[in-house]
C-alpha cells in the first residue's frame, strides 16, 4: 500500500499497483527533493517531497507537503520541473543527488514565526475564558489553559508526534510511535528542518484540548482534568491529526482540511458538547442559579486579540511556507474574523437590543474557526460570504444549548464545533481551482462529490468525538470524583483547588466567606 506522511493520493500513489482504482486520486506536485537515502535500512527510507499537492492542503500542520514512507513502492518527485516517478529503491537512489534541495531560510522562520503565534493563542484562550467566567474561578480555568501547554507538550515530545507523523501503521490507523520517539530520527521536512514541523504541529496539540475547558467550566475538579486531557488527546486528537494530516486513511479518501476544521475544532467542540451532557449543570450543582456574566470584559477583549493576532500563525503558518497560499489564508481570516463580528453585533443588536463588547469578540471567535479549514481553498469574495453565514449558524447553535437546557458554559459547542463542521462543508462548497492550483497544478474545487466526502467526514468526526468524550470523563468518573463539591464551590474554586484568588482582598467565595483551606485538606480538592 502507497503509504503518505502529508497527502494521500498523488500520481505516485495512483502508480502503485494495489491502489484502488476506484478512488479519484488528485495529482500531486512535488516542490522540493527527497533525502539520502543509501544509509538507512529499507523500512527507514523515505522519498521526502514538498507536495504541493491539492489532496488534502493542510493548515495547520502542513497540508501543503507530503512526505513518501514507503520507498520500495513509490517516491514522487520534482527535476527540472518534469514529474518522475520511481517504483524501486534501487531507482531512489540513482536520482536523490539529483532532487536533494537545502532547507529555505526564508520558510523556516517564517514557520518558527508561526509557531510562536500559535503558541500565543492558548494564553490568549485562558485570558478569553477567564473573562467570561465568574471571578471566584477565573484561576481554575486560565490554569487549566497554561496546564496543557506543560503537559501535552511532554506527550508530544515523547511519542505523540511520531504518532501523528509517524508511518502509517494499521492501514492508515496511526503513526508508528517508534519513529521520532522523543524526537529522534528527524531530518527535513520539505524545505524545513522537521524540528521545526513538529514543534508547529505541537503547537496545535496544546490548544486542541484547551478549547474544551470553556464549555465544563465551574465543574472539573483538576486532577480528572488532567487524566481526561492525556487520554483524549491518544483517543481523539493523535488519531485524527494523523488520518486527516498524517496520510491516514482519511486523508486517501480525499478529506480536506486546511488548518485543523475537522482535526482541531470539531473534536474538541463535540467532545466538549459530550461532557457538558454527561456532567450535571450547575444549577443543579449549586442550587441556586448562576450569574453567567462575565466578570471581566476587558479580559475578554485581551484574549480576542491575542487569539486573533495568533491565528495569522495557526491558518497563514498552515502553508508551511512563506508563499501566495499563506497570504490567502492569512487574508481570508482576516476577512472572516472582521465580517462575522460586525455582522454578530447586527444580530445581537436585532435580537437583544444592543450590540455588545462580548458578542463582537465571539463572532470574531466563530468567524475564525469557521474559515479554518478552508482558509487557502477560497477566493477573498468567499471568506466574506462565510463569516457572514457562520453568524446565523453559530448564533442558532447557542440558542439551542439554551432551550434544551445544555450546561455549554462558554459556548465551545456552538462557535468552535459547529464552526469547525460548517467550515468543513464550506471546503465543499465554495473550494476555487485558481486558488487551490498555487497549493498545487492543476488545482481542484468544490462540487458535489467533494461535498459529500467532507460531510461524511464531518458527521463521523462529531459522532466519534461525542462517544469518546462521554465515555471518557463518564470513566474517569467511577474511579475519582470529577465534580467539585458543594463547599469547594462555595469557597470559590480558586482557593480550594489553588490556594489562590485573582484579585487580592476581594471576598470571591459564594458564601461569602473568606477562609483559605486548610493545608491537610488542599490535597483532597484538586
């Protein structure tokens, strides 16, 4: 089988004799050399090009490149603008002197630029959170923000890369995690060192599960948190990265997802959607009703801004190069962001009567997470239409978890899952060939067969994510208590998990009193 670290289907791939048939493959261009080869045993070689390739341009994580791993089938690559084919390693390694090409400067920083944008978005998350919640917790969310960029980090680094990017094993089910085992065994990626790549990509990783924290807010205690996020992101988050990005087998049946639609929003938005059913409310929590305003507006604004200065990083970076694709996604989000934030405030004014500060920084949140996955797929024109329609659509979706009394504290459900969803069928809708072709020629667009695979793609992805997300923190249940109790809420979570409050001599607890927990019993409430 044609195995692929990047895109599934190229003319390589459809060379290869046991390729289906009946599958459409797209032809791939392929930008850039392949490694030396001669040294490593034959399971190791790998014909590493820049893939161009339209099959499945990645946000976010490199759609745009495609790295061969099965050398003794297949490497395609770029001499002197002609397509070569060769189907013998004997054949790979006549031509590697020939296709090698140096790591461009100029990709590089613009990728470790990147990945300190997105690196940036998780704080600017816990900040966006931390300005919605109730301030006797504002501590509990923002550090269960910054917690995931220390502890999935280490995950990644240890074997969750290999997992993503590692070859294929299973047919296409996951990376195999001896690969880059505590990265070892990198090289180049294209025309970037693949330390670069996979400290971008483990960029995404960190915010994945972070996205979550906003709908359970008020109601993790710490430690399942952690359990639940190790385990989802080996359940849910590597899987995925890996079958959409990772030349998985999503990614040969032609999904597309640009910068993380499908692999980043719509996992966790549905995930997070699971918990909130399995876990109770905080009505019923509490006894009393909850304020739900947020306690600080300006935190809010704060985290807005920093996500939105990030996601240049997270859809511009997602070209994996300092090119005419990158630009595109950089506009079209912009374009998105701005648009679905003017038009969230005629909404809001129309519905509710005045246009506020919170709401124009949520249609921006929805305008971006929408745009994700096809950020380099359509024209400008297009990313207008699509942060005007993802308004009405994200907008509906939070007037549904009110009126079935769904506990979505912070809307993640509605702005980045059915976001990430919408904007994955947008992939299938809107897709231009002028603007898929600088990802690679000849380029594709939308139509009916695309549609339905993104659908398809995008159901199952919510479906699958739903399950995992419900059984999971439905499991960690019978061993350890995952909802505060009473008197911990009271106190106000800050100081029962943390030892901590947000604003010095500001009474925050919900009774009103203000006693820190005693040492012998801090242990107990996290």
């Amino acid at each position: 089988m044609c195995v692929f670290q990047r895109f599934p289907f190229s003319e390589a791939c459809a060379s290869s004799p046991d390729h289906d048939s009946r599958a459409t493959p797209p032809r791939a261009r392929a930008r850039r050399g392949v490694d030396r080869a001669r040294d490593l045993s034959r399971r190791e070689i790998r014909a590493r090009a820049v893939g161009w390739t339209h099959g499945n341009v990645r946000g976010g994580g490199g759609g745009a490149r495609a790295r061969f791993v099965d050398a003794e089938r297949v490497a395609s690559v770029r001499e002197g603008g002609v397509f070569i084919t060769t189907t013998s390693v004997e054949h790979l390694n006549a031509t590697t002197e020939a296709t090698t090409m140096a790591i461009d400067t100029g990709d590089t920083a613009f990728i470790l630029a990147s990945m300190a944008l997105v690196n940036l978005m998780t704080p600017g998350l816990a900040f966006f959170y931390g300005g919605l919640v109730r301030s006797s917790n504002v501590l509990t969310i923002m550090m269960q923000n910054y917690v995931s960029m220390g502890l999935v980090t280490i995950v990644w680094v240890v074997w969750g890369y290999s997992l993503c990017f590692g070859s294929s094993v299973g047919h296409g089910f996951i990376g195999a995690p001896a690969d880059h085992y505590f990265l070892e065994g990198m090289g180049e990626w294209g025309t970037l060192p693949e330390l670069v790549f996979a400290g971008y990509q483990g960029m995404f990783a960190v915010i994945a599960p972070s996205l979550m924290t906003g709908a359970f807010a008020d109601r993790v205690r710490f430690v399942p948190y952690l359990i639940f996020i190790v385990v989802w992101v080996h359940l849910v988050y590597f899987p995925f990265a890996h079958w959409v990005w990772g030349g998985g087998w999503m990614a040969r049946h032609g999904v597309k997802d640009f910068a993380g639609g499908i692999v980043v929003h719509t996992t966790a938005g549905f995930s997070a959607l699971a918990t909130v059913v399995a876990l109770p409310n905080r009505k019923k929590i509490e006894g009393v009703e909850i304020d739900k305003s947020p306690h600080n507006i300006p935190f809010v604004a704060l985290g807005t801004g920093l996500l939105w200065f990030g996601w240049f990083g997270f859809n511009g970076g997602s070209a994996l190069a300092a090119n005419g694709a990158a630009a595109l996604a950089a506009m079209n989000s912009e374009i998105s962001a701005s648009t679905a934030l003017f038009f969230w405030l005629l909404l809001e004014w129309k519905m509710e009567g005045k246009p506020t500060l919170v709401g124009a920084c949520v249609g921006a949140i929805a305008g971006l997470a929408t745009i994700t996955p096809c950020a380099a797929y359509v024209k400008p024109w297009a990313a207008l239409v699509i942060g005007i329609l993802c308004v009405p659509w994200c907008y509906a979706c939070i007037r549904l978890t009110r009126r079935y009394n769904l506990d979505d504290a912070l809307d993640v459900w509605a702005v980045h899952g059915m976001g990430g969803l919408f904007g994955t069928l947008c992939v299938g809708i809107f897709s231009n060939k002028d603007m898929t072709a600088m990802l690679g020629a000849p380029g594709w667009e939308a139509g009916g067969h695309l549609f339905g695979i993104q659908l398809l793609a995008a159901v199952g992805c919510a479906v699958y994510s739903f399950v995992v997300g419900w059984a999971l923190i439905k499991f960690i249940g019978l061993f350890v208590s995952v909802v505060p109790d009473e008197e911990d809420l009271k106190m106000g979570l800050d100081i029962s998990m943390h030892g901590a409050k947000a604003y010095a001599g500001e009474d925050v607890s919900g009774s009103g009193s203000r006693r820190e927990p005693k040492s012998r019993d801090f242990a107990s409430k996290v």
